[in-house]
C-alpha cells in the first residue's frame, strides 16, 4: 500500500523516455531498451573497442555496452546518470554488463575492478563518481574486488567534450596516480568508465596502473562513441 502511494505521487518514469513504467519494468522501458543501440562486442570477440588502444597502451581485453549516438537513448541515459544524479542507470548497465561478461571466457580469470576516478573537487560538487555503482555491479555480477582506492585522480581540468584528439590526450598525461600498489600486484584488473572516444583518458589510467608489479589490465565501458 505504501508503496502504491509513492508510485501515485512519485511515479517510476523510464530514464530513457520519461515515460511512466510498468509495475513490471525498472529503470528502462520494454520499449527502450528494446532500441538501446547494444554492441555484443564481448559475444562476438569484437575488436573495435580494443583497436583504440593499439600501439598506445598493453590492453588484454576491451569492450563496451552501448553504442553512444548524438540525441539517441544512450546519450539520454548518460545524461540522467551524469546530471540528473540517477545513479541507478550505472546499476542497470554494470548488472547487465556484468552478467554478459560472467559467461565470456576473456573475463572469467579478471581479478577486480576499477573506475576511472573523479578529482575531489569534482566528486564533491558532483556527490557521487558517475562510474561507481557501474564498477560496483559488474564487481558483483563477477564475484570479484571492487577496489575505488588505488587509482587517484590528482588533477582536475575542464570538460573534454569539445577538444581534438591530441588535447584530450595531453591534457590527460600525469593527472593520475596510484596508491597500495600492493593491492593490485599481480592480479588481472577490469578498467570502467562511462563513454569513450579517444581513448585518451583510460589510457592514461591504464599507464599509471601498470606501474604496480605484474598488472594486466582489461577495459569495460558504459558505452562507445
């Protein structure tokens, strides 16, 4: 009962389309996420993700759920998650992600998974990492170690958004560093973020990640643009 009158004053609306859900949906609409643009780059041992890294960064396995189009249903979800404070979308994603992943064979031996961390200035204006809870799920879905202590932002710079290529890439050289090295030594780590396009900023983390001994390292996006 008392969850019926929320619903009536508070009603559940998808992130995608804000149309009202269903007692049977949550988060996304049948209808969405039907037309969410899915890659199945990890079904189908699809290279497009990791072929951003190459000759750039050593990079075991790469993926991403999503394609990421202008004015589309995942720009919508991105939007709601990074602006609107709807961190349940990066819980929909990382469980849908994560439970994909669990059956690949390129993921199975993955230790523990990292996000791309936030500056502090930034996670305390913001209240939350974007790409935490996503971290968060795939780490449950894959019975591993979410580990959001060892790879620290140290320098805090404007949007990305509207720079080139060679910007995003040296604006993004030494603003990252690590901490308990110890933590990761030795173990295979699962890198995750929202969305990428250059590849610029993950490659940075993924530098400063293998300065601890014996690390591989493996990423998983949100979404690809």
């Amino acid at each position: 009962m008392f969850q019926s009158i929320l619903d009536l004053f508070f009603p559940k609306v998808c992130f995608a389309c804000h149309l009202h859900l269903s007692d049977n949906e949550l988060y996304v609409c049948t209808n969405c996420r039907h037309n969410l643009p899915v890659t199945n780059y990890h079904l189908e041992s699809d290279l497009t993700v990791l072929k951003t890294f190459y000759g750039r960064s050593k990079v075991e396995h790469a993926t991403a759920l999503l394609r990421f189009e202008k004015k589309g249903i995942t720009q919508q979800l991105m939007h709601q998650l990074k602006y609107k404070g709807q961190e349940d979308v990066g819980v929909f994603l990382g469980k849908w992600l994560g439970l994909e992943l669990k059956t690949v064979d390129d993921y199975k031996n993955i230790d523990a998974v990292i996000p791309v961390p936030l500056h502090k200035k930034k996670l305390k204006k913001r209240g939350y990492n974007q790409v935490a809870k996503f971290a968060e799920e795939i780490a449950k879905q894959l019975e591993i170690e979410y580990i959001d202590n060892v790879l620290i932002k140290v320098s805090n710079v404007s949007s990305q958004v509207n720079k080139n290529r060679f910007s995003r890439w040296s604006n993004n050289e030494e603003f990252f560093t690590i901490q308990y090295n110890e933590k990761i030594s030795n173990k295979h780590i699962l890198l995750v973020d929202d969305i990428i396009t250059t590849g610029a900023t993950m490659e940075a983390c993924i530098a400063v990640l293998h300065k601890a001994n014996n690390v591989k390292v493996s990423v998983a996006c949100m979404a690809i643009a």
